[in-house]
C-alpha cells in the first residue's frame, strides 16, 4: 500500500481538527453568552474605547488567562468589607455564581471590544446601577457602591490579577512598558465609574493595594463566598477538568498574603501540574479560536 500523498493527508487532518475546532470554540463562547437572553460573542470593533493597537486588546483576548485572572481578582476583591457587603446583600450570587460571572466577563469584553456608544452605554448603566447600592455592615459602619475608594480597589484587583494571568500564560516576558500602558488604559473605564485613586502604571497599582491591605479582613461571609467561587457546579461534564484546573490556577495566581488571610492552601507541591495544565489549556484554546 502506497503512502497517501501529503495534499491527502492535509485535508483529511483538516476535515478532522475543524470540527473539533468549532466544537471547543462553541463550548466555550457558551459560558460566557447566554443564549436564553439573546446575547451573542461580541465583535471587535476597531473605533472603541481602546482599539486594535492597544494592549487591553491584547491581554483581554486570552480566554483561559481572563477566567484564572477573574477567580483571582473576585478572591481579593472580597477581602474589603464593603465590597463584600454590596455583593452579599444586593445580589443574588449564592444562587447563580455563573450568571454573576458571566456578567462580569460580558462587562468586559463590551467595554474592551465593542463600539464606543455600547461601551459608554453599559459603563453608565452600572455606574447608574451603583447608585443604589448602599447598606450597613455587621459593625454599624454605612458603606456605598459608589464610594470612590471602593471602586478602586475593584479595579485594581481586576486590573493586576488580569495582567498578571496574562504574563503567566501567554507573555511572560512583557515589557514593564506595555504593562504600564495596560493600566494607563484601563482608566477610560474606571475613571467614567467613579473609581479614585486609579494607578496608572504597575508601581501605582502595586502602591495601592499595599495601602488598602490595612482595611482587608477575611470572616465567615469572606470564605463562604470563597467556597462558593471555587466548588461552583460546572455546567455540564465536558468543562469539569478546566473548570477545577482554573480555580486552583487562581488560587495559585494569588498573592500569597492573600492566600494566608483567606486560609486558602499554598498550592507549592501541585504548582508544576497547575501551571503546565493551565498552560495547555490556554494553547488549546488559542488555537481553537485562530
């Protein structure tokens, strides 16, 4: 039997790896759109609030390095008691972690991605939604959405820990310049939702999480929605294996003050696995959207 010659062989690989191209890239476009509301991927347009040209475009991009960043940044961000108290009596989280979530991956890549009006659009109806998110904490003291300082601490972890995803999986040798330009960015989002002190630069967000650690505090509501984030139900059988490897990846993109005050464990004897793993998912995942 005569070897196939190689035009054969390439389209009978071709006829096999686009099926399975389609099918991971549809499964995945899946957790992020929710169908049942009519909501689609959204297309790139080049006259947003960033561009082509811009490293936001760039870092927020990567499928697997946003969902290990967004597990980090929610894990922080739930360790300011106010931040945790607007989540914890103004949401319905307990019961629909995935709707909450993929809200918050749809925020961004509407604001990333989409045309300037839809960007500007969303970025006020949250700051409209913001304005009605007040209470008090356990301790008496009021706390509000809205609150400037409380803003920033959003953006910040979200901020860093997406970077810092981005480093980690797909670019680790990033330029402190890009990086600096990635924050210098991503204040044409925080500035128009109130969010101050906004860094600017990797220093001024390293600066304001060292001057925020003093009012962070990890209780029983912190681990319960710790627990919550990182033992949800995967949808469906297929994103089990990534869904567990992505939350260990988050835990592990932590720093490790933080793992410390949330009681979480230090992941060092799985690293190795964690990493690799979560690497060869984002490759995949690359190359099932290319």
């Amino acid at each position: 039997m005569t070897n196939p010659s190689p035009s054969l062989v390439g389209a009978s690989v071709n006829g096999m790896t686009q099926p399975i191209k389609r099918l991971i890239a549809a499964r995945t476009a899946a957790i992020f759109n929710d169908r049942t509301r009519g909501e689609r991927p959204v297309t790139r347009q080049a006259d947003g609030l960033f561009g082509p040209r811009s490293v936001a475009w760039r870092v927020h991009g990567d499928v697997t390095s946003m969902m290990v960043g967004g597990v980090a940044s929610l894990l922080l961000q739930m360790l300011h008691p106010a931040v945790l108290a607007g989540v914890w009596d103004h949401s319905n989280f307990r019961t629909d972690m995935h709707g909450r979530l993929r809200r918050t991956a749809r925020f961004i890549a509407v604001t990333t991605y989409g045309g300037r009006p839809e960007a500007e659009a969303l970025l006020a109806r949250v700051r409209g939604i913001h304005e009605h998110v007040r209470g008090v904490l356990p301790n008496g003291v009021p706390y509000a959405a809205n609150d400037p300082a409380l803003l920033a601490w959003v953006h910040v972890t979200e901020t860093t820990s997406f970077l810092d995803a981005w480093i980690r999986y797909a670019e680790p040798r990033m330029r402190v310049t890009d990086q600096d330009r990635y924050f210098a960015e991503m204040v044409r989002i925080a500035e128009p939702l109130g969010a101050n002190p906004v860094p600017r630069s990797r220093r001024e967000a390293q600066a304001l999480i060292l001057e925020m650690r003093p009012q962070l505090v990890c209780d029983d509501r912190t681990r319960e929605v710790a627990r919550l984030v990182l033992n949800q139900p995967a949808q469906n059988r297929m994103v089990e294996p990534l869904q567990a490897l992505t939350m260990q990846a988050g835990i592990d993109l932590l720093p490790s003050w933080a793992r410390r005050q949330q009681g979480l464990p230090d992941p060092a004897l799985a690293r190795p696995l964690v990493r690799a793993g979560t690497l060869s998912v984002a490759r995949t995942l690359r190359w099932a959207f290319s």
